[in-house]
C-alpha cells in the first residue's frame, strides 16, 4: 500500500510537473509567435531632401527658380562638395533631389519635360553638368543612391497632345530619359511629382511604367507623388510631403504600397507634428517608411537633428520608436 501509494505520488509529481514544462514551453512558442521586435532604422535607410528648384507656384524672386537650378550658385561641382560630401561623410547614404534643373522661367512651374525646357532656352548646359554631377556621385560616394524628384504634365506637353503634335508630346514626356544619362546610372532612381494626375490609360502612365520596369532591374523602384490612388498606381511605392500625408493622407496609407518615403521639410511638417521633429521621425521607424530630412532645417535653427550623424539620429530614432506612440 505504501509503496503502491509511493509510486503513485510520484507519477503525480511527474505529471505536474511534465504538464508545466509542457504549459511554459506552450507559452514561450506562443510568445515566439506573437512576439514582435522593436522596430529599428538603419543608418542608411534615413533620406535627406534637397530642394535644388522650388515647386510649381513658387516666388518669381525665389533664388531656386532662377537659372535653370544652381549654376548661379556655384553648380553642381561646389553644391556636391560644400553640401553632399559631408552629409556622405555623415552616413547618409539616400539623397533625394528635388527639382535638379529648376522651374521653367517662362511659367515658372515643375516640369516633367523640364530637360526639354532647358534645351529650348538655351541651357543645355545645365543638362550636360547635371549628368557629370550624377556620375561624380557614383564615382566619389560609392553605396549613394540618389532619387531624383521630377515635375508632372504641364501645359506644353498638353498643347501637344491636343494638337495632335504626337511626336512633339513623346519627346517631351520622355526628355528626362532621352536627353539624359540617367536610366544607366544603377545608384539613380526616379520620384515623379503629382503622379496620382496621370489617367489610366495615359501616355504619361506608361512612361512611368517603364521606367519602373527598367529601374527594377537595376534593384531600385520608382515613386509616385503623393500616394497611390489610381488603379495602375496601386503596388507603387510613394513620397509624399508630411504635412499632406499628416492631413489628409494618413488613413490611405495604411493600405497603400508599405515603401513610402515621408518628406520633412516645412513649417507646416513641424505644426502637423506640434513642433516634434522626433515624434515624427520615430512613427516613420513604426510604419517602415523612409523618413526624408530637409537640407536646411539646421538653417532654420528648428533641426533637433542638426551636426547629428546619420548613425546618430538611428540610434535616437529606434530609442524613440521602441516606446508607445503619443498618437494614433
């Protein structure tokens, strides 16, 4: 009896204790499954946008109307030496370049045809110095890839589609990539500006199409600004200023393309975000969107980020990202 009663104690003993392994080791696989890591940003993943021509609309006295983009700044030489070498130098290793051949004079807007633009008033020169300051970039700051940020349909490429000046419209639209280097640089991509304007079955639509298919064999995607909203934009990744995406783009993104790039650049990003910057930058490291941080925010004296390292900034962001968001 004692012994009967012995041995069966001990098969209860087992018992509990095999079925608490059991239960622990059910609960650590479930915690395996549900487990998330905190989220992270890589140095090399943080964007800096640089505005080399303004928007559409901007003042006619705005400096970076003038010339066609920086020639009367010093070129595309000093602005790579004063500017880009020491963000390099930093550990930024994504550069978006807004713009790159300024607004045409006579209408003062962002152009998709603006090499075409360029080569009508005489300044095909900008072009030639435009590609030479790409090839330097991929000569001197190896792992640096540069997004070029270009303009939308305007009206001369419209009066030529509806004149029926087809040809005329074919050049233009595709100018960038005809009277350019830029499609053979492997370290250069491509963000078009108010890509969400181009129809369905528009002309302009396949010219992005094309260029994406292109450029994906090189291993990079293309961008439409602000976020995919038409049927043939759907699996596109995107860029977008954040003050738009704050206001009123926000719920689309959630179901949008994941590879977005939110750009950080005005007063109006810092008031979307009540004035903090890394609140901002940390829901980008949430989301798994590429922040872009503007060229002159240190200018502005308002740059939480100013003389930081690209490693730097990481650091901090992934510290910020890792503890509950102050908002939705």
């Amino acid at each position: 009896m004692t012994q009967r009663f012995f041995v069966a104690a001990t098969l209860a003993i087992l018992a509990l204790v095999l079925g608490g392994a059991a239960s622990a080791e059910r609960e650590r696989s479930a915690g395996a499954l549900t487990f998330q890591p905190a989220p992270q940003i890589a140095p090399e993943d943080i964007a800096i946008f640089w505005p080399l021509g303004s928007s559409s609309g901007g003042k006619s006295d705005n400096p970076l109307n003038q010339g066609f983009g920086v020639n009367t700044r010093g070129g595309f030489d000093a602005w790579l030496t004063q500017w880009i070498k020491p963000l390099y130098n930093k550990g930024f290793r994504r550069l978006i370049i807004h713009n790159p051949l300024g607004n045409d004079p006579a209408t003062n807007s962002m152009d998709l045809d603006q090499v075409y633009d360029a080569y009508e008033h005489g300044r095909g020169w900008n072009v030639a110095e435009f590609d030479a300051m790409l090839e330097r970039i991929g000569r001197e700051m190896p792992g640096m890839e540069i997004i070029v940020y270009i303009g939308t349909r305007t009206e001369d490429i419209a009066a030529a589609s509806n004149e029926g000046r087809q040809r005329d419209h074919l050049i233009r639209s595709a100018s960038m990539f005809l009277f350019t280097k830029i499609l053979d640089h492997e370290h250069v991509t491509i963000a078009f500006d108010a890509a969400m304007n181009y129809e369905d079955d528009s002309p302009e639509r396949y010219l992005v199409d094309m260029v994406r298919a292109y450029k994906r064999r090189q291993g990079h995607e293309v961008y439409v600004e602000p976020l995919p909203s038409r049927a043939w934009e759907r699996d596109y990744s995107w860029i977008a200023l954040e003050r738009y995406y704050a206001r009123k783009l926000a719920m689309v993104a959630r179901s949008a393309a994941p590879e977005g790039i939110r750009i950080f650049n005005t007063p109006g990003d810092f008031k979307a975000w009540n004035n903090d910057a890394w609140a901002w930058l940390s829901d980008c490291v949430r989301k798994g969107h590429t922040p872009a941080l503007g060229w002159d925010l240190g200018a502005r004296g308002k740059s939480p980020w100013a003389g930081m390292s690209a490693a730097q900034i990481a650091r901090r962001a992934s510290a910020e990202a890792s503890r509950p968001a102050s908002r939705p």
